[in-house]
C-alpha cells in the first residue's frame, strides 16, 4: 500500500508480445537427397550457414538449379562466408522461400561443437549467430518466419547448436513495447518488426540418434518467457514499477501456477520481525515497506530443503539524503533488476516444472529523501541483531539485502544466493562481460561458474578474506556499511557474508551484467540463464 500515493499503475506485469512459434523439421538427412524437401520449402527466409571452405557444397542444399547464380551473385558481392557475413538473395530459383540468406560461420566454432568437447554453449558461437540473426533483421522488416537449416553430424552437437540458435534468435527478436501512443514508419512506410517464427530443420531423422530437440526448445522457450518479464520490469519507469507494482506482479505468479504460492509482508510485521535495516531504505519513500516471499514447490517432499534466491528490488535510487549526481539517477530504475530475475527465474523454473523447491524474497524499497529518511551517522539495530554504522544511505541495497538474508535463515535452505546490482566497482573490475561472484563456499562458487560457463553467462569469484573485512570496522558499532578506502564490491561482498551465518551463501553482483550502464533499454535478464543452469544441475543431483 502507498502512503498517500498516486500510483499510476495498481495493476500487475502482463506480456504484450505475440508468442513465439518454434518448430523442428526432422529431414532424412542433409545431402543432396534433400535438395527437392528444401526448394519446396516455403518460407520468408531459408538461412543456410556455411564456413568459407563450404561454399562449394551448396549444390547440396539448393540443387544444380540454384547454385550457379547464388555463385555468380556472391562472386559479384565479394561474400567469402566470414563469420558473421551475410548475403541476401531474393526470389532464388527453383526455391520457393522468398528469400534465401548465406551467412558465414568459423570452422573453428563448429569445431567446438564435437561430441568430445561439447558440454556448453560456445560464447563465440552465440556472438555470431546474434550477429546474423541482427543483420537478416536490418535487411528487411517483412521477414516474419525464418527457416534455420542445421547440418550438425552428431546428436549432441546438434542439440547445443540448436540451443545456441533459439537462444540467440529469442534474444535478438525482444522489443520492450514502451508507452508510445503512436509507432513510426520509417521512408517506405513499413513499421518496425521482427521474426515471430523460426524453424530449425534438422539432419539424420531416420538414424537412431537422431536428435529430439523437444526439450531444448521447451527449456529455451521457458527462458526467453523469464527474461522477457525480468527486462521488461527492469524497463519501466519508477512511477509504474513500484514496490506495489513488483509484490503485485509477484502475486500474478501465484495465480497462473499451482505450484507458486505467494504471501507478501508489509508494514507491521516488518516492524515486529525487528527489520530495521530493511526499513531504513524505504523511510523517505511514500510506499510502505513489503518484501513479497514466492514460494516455488516442485518437490512435495517435506524435507525436501528449498534454494532460497533474493533479489534487491529498489525501484529508484535516488541515493537517499547521500544524494547521487543527477547524470547517474537516470538509469537507477534499473536498481530493480535482482528482483526482476528472481521473478524470472522462478517463472521459468514453474513453466517446466523443475523438481526442487525454491523460495523467492524480493527485497523491494524505494530509497528516497524525506524527514523521515535515514541518514550518513545513524546506528542501526539490524535483524540479525548485528549494528551498523550508515557512513552512506546510497550503500541501501547491502541494507536490504543483509535484512532478508538473515530472515531467509527460518526457511533451513539448501543454499542462499542473493543477486543484487550492487556496486559500480563491480562494473570497474569486470565490465559488463561477467558478474562478479561472492561464496562462503567452495562447492557452491564451483557449482555457479560452471553453471555460468554451460549458459554463457560466467561470473568471476572474489575474496573475502579477513585482510578485507577490517575496511568495515566501525569504532561506534559492529560493523560500517561502506569501507574507508577498499575495494567496493568487495567490502559489500564482506557486509553480506557476515548474515550468512554457516549457511553455504553466494552473492552475484550484477551491475554490469543486469544492464549497461548509460544506455537505454539495456536491460539484459542476466543472471537468469546461469541461475536455470544451476538449478537443472541441482535437479539431477539432489
């Protein structure tokens, strides 16, 4: 509830785009045998990937028919099938696809793609596809269905790279829908849009190990629906995206599935759990405070121990009275991004139905300026019963988050793993390439990045060694919650890990992953791809 606010928007998250239609075309098998099936194939875009030593197998796929103008046209546009590189080709005869694009891929890629070294998506791989999937969508706005022909010689490598394409294609075709009243045509009139529909026809169907891909394109699909919601929440401005609006949003899970019940603490019984750190952040906001707490029940089994995932979910840092520079406040609507994740992923984890429990906590404030707000100096009596000294009201999300953690100690969980865009020393050590990972435990942080490695979403492991945990010493109170010169996601890290208590815990800050930093609509939905892979792996192990 608001304190006297005029929320604009009481309602819940609901996706606006259209949904994706994705097939799988078994064919007999990729050679010439099949150069009748892909002429008859009618299609917007029949998309062929060959490496430059390939060029000349193409009769295989188009028949002697086509081959010698596609020749004669890449001959004429100096395409030599580099990776990334694309050639666009209407109206190719005797095919009945309108068009047809040759795009290069590196042989070295493929390469990867052997059974002998194939356990994960190949970064360098899903780089190129997401190039050619951009470039066929810079080329033509009327291409609604794509036709992906994937000759891989064995299941395995089939399966990766059928998941690399749906990945990148999913990823490529996102459009946050936004608030404008009205769309723009650009000079020929055609107004902006992209692939709904992507076919992948793959080889050796007759074979005994031939590749299903139902399961990739099911545990895809799934995905793309979670990172669609957590970049679409992370998208909309403050005055929409409220506390409200994310425990709303929270409560519209618990309604579409079974297995998601959802109960939101507000106000009061923050105030009688003694969370004072959490409701420090949120005194100058004009919502009350509330930390909705999802519960994902996959595994009946009652002593079955739930992976507890947190995610900060302030949606708007203003900085508190330790105010922000005003270049830097524009893009704080994305301080929300942990719990957007959360979301996410919990709906991914619900649509495929993944045999574990999880309990979701989003740690949702609003860190504001009024008379009420806390300030640089004030003690504060944590959950935990821990004090700390607030050197600065912009260090909020370490406040929250140590708060929830501490009370997610109740639910006995397997693991905690908290996910929060936490720092800017975050974004300075690592870009926006990696995330940066905090554990107080050495199976957990080897689980993780392996897990980032499988989904090409890596974190990178820092220390949290006694050397750095002085910087937090406060002469006043237990601890401070910044560090007087030290290194900033580090002393974070250091402040979280001391609500941990002997609970196996990670922390991914994911500043410079959740988005970028200076742009707009850049929401990623990161770390939500390592955080499913994590989550499958435990499925099959516990």
């Amino acid at each position: 509830m608001s304190k006297g606010h005029n929320n604009e928007s009481s309602s819940f998250y609901q996706a606006k785009a259209a949904p994706f239609v994705i097939e799988h075309e078994p064919a007999a098998e990729l050679t010439s045998a099949l150069s009748t099936p892909l002429s008859a194939k009618e299609t917007d875009c029949l998309l062929l990937l060959i490496t430059s030593t390939q060029f000349v197998a193409l009769e295989h796929y188009i028949g002697r028919d086509a081959i010698t103008y596609v020749q004669s046209v890449a001959r004429d546009e100096g395409f030599k099938a580099l990776p990334s590189e694309v050639l666009l080709l209407h109206r190719v005869a005797p095919l009945k696809a309108k068009r047809l694009v040759l795009a290069g891929i590196d042989d070295s890629e493929l390469a990867k793609l052997s059974p002998e070294v194939t356990n994960a998506l190949p970064p360098r791989l899903c780089k190129i596809l997401k190039n050619i999937f951009k470039r066929i969508h810079s080329l033509s706005n009327n291409i609604a269905h794509i036709s992906l022909v994937v000759d891989q010689p064995n299941t395995l490598a089939c399966e990766w790279f059928c998941r690399a394409a749906l990945r990148t294609f999913l990823d490529t075709t996102y459009q946050f829908e936004g608030y404008k009243t009205q769309v723009k045509a650009d000079k020929k009139g055609n107004k902006s849009s992209v692939p709904k529909a992507l076919t992948l026809i793959t080889s050796r169907a007759t074979e005994s190990n031939s590749p299903d891909i139902t399961d990739v394109i099911a545990q895809e699909l799934a995905l793309n629906e979670g990172l669609r919601l957590a970049k679409d929440l992370s998208h909309m401005p403050a005055n929409l995206c409220t506390p409200d609006y994310l425990a709303n949003t929270a409560h519209a899970l618990g309604q579409a599935f079974d297995t998601i019940h959802v109960n939101t603490l507000g106000q009061s019984e923050l105030n009688d759990l003694e969370m004072n750190g959490y409701l420090a952040v949120n005194a100058g906001s004009a919502f009350d405070a509330s930390m909705p707490i999802i519960h994902y029940t996959g595994n009946p089994v009652t002593d079955a121990k739930p992976i507890v995932l947190i995610g900060k979910g302030v949606t708007f840092d203003s900085g508190g009275i330790t105010l922000k520079r005003s270049p830097d406040m524009h893009h704080m609507i994305y301080d929300m991004a942990g719990a957007a994740c959360v979301l996410g992923v919990i709906k991914t984890a619900a649509q495929l139905g993944l045999n574990l429990n999880i309990i979701g906590i989003l740690a949702t404030a609003e860190n504001s300026i009024d008379g009420g707000a806390y300030r640089p100096g004030d003690i504060i009596t944590m959950h935990a019963g821990h004090t700390v000294e607030v050197m600065s009201t912009d260090a909020e999300g370490r406040m929250l988050m140590a708060d929830a953690i501490s009370y997610s100690q109740q639910f006995n969980p397997h693991v905690i793993i908290d996910i929060a865009t936490l720092t800017g020393a975050a974004i300075t050590a690592l870009g926006h390439h990696t995330s940066a990972l905090f554990c107080n435990s050495p199976s957990l942080e080897s689980a993780l990045m392996q897990a980032g490695d499988i989904a090409n979403d890596s974190c990178w492991p820092f220390p949290l060694w006694p050397e750095y945990q002085e910087a937090i010493t406060s002469p006043h109170a237990d601890m401070m919650n910044t560090g007087i010169n030290s290194p900033g996601a580090i002393s974070a890290g250091c402040f979280l890990s001391r609500y941990a208590s002997n609970t196996p815990w990670a922390h991914l800050d994911v500043a410079g992953t959740a988005f970028k930093y200076g742009e707009k609509l850049s929401a990623t939905g990161r770390p939500i791809p390592l955080l499913l892979s994590y989550l499958l792996t435990q499925q099959n192990t516990r």
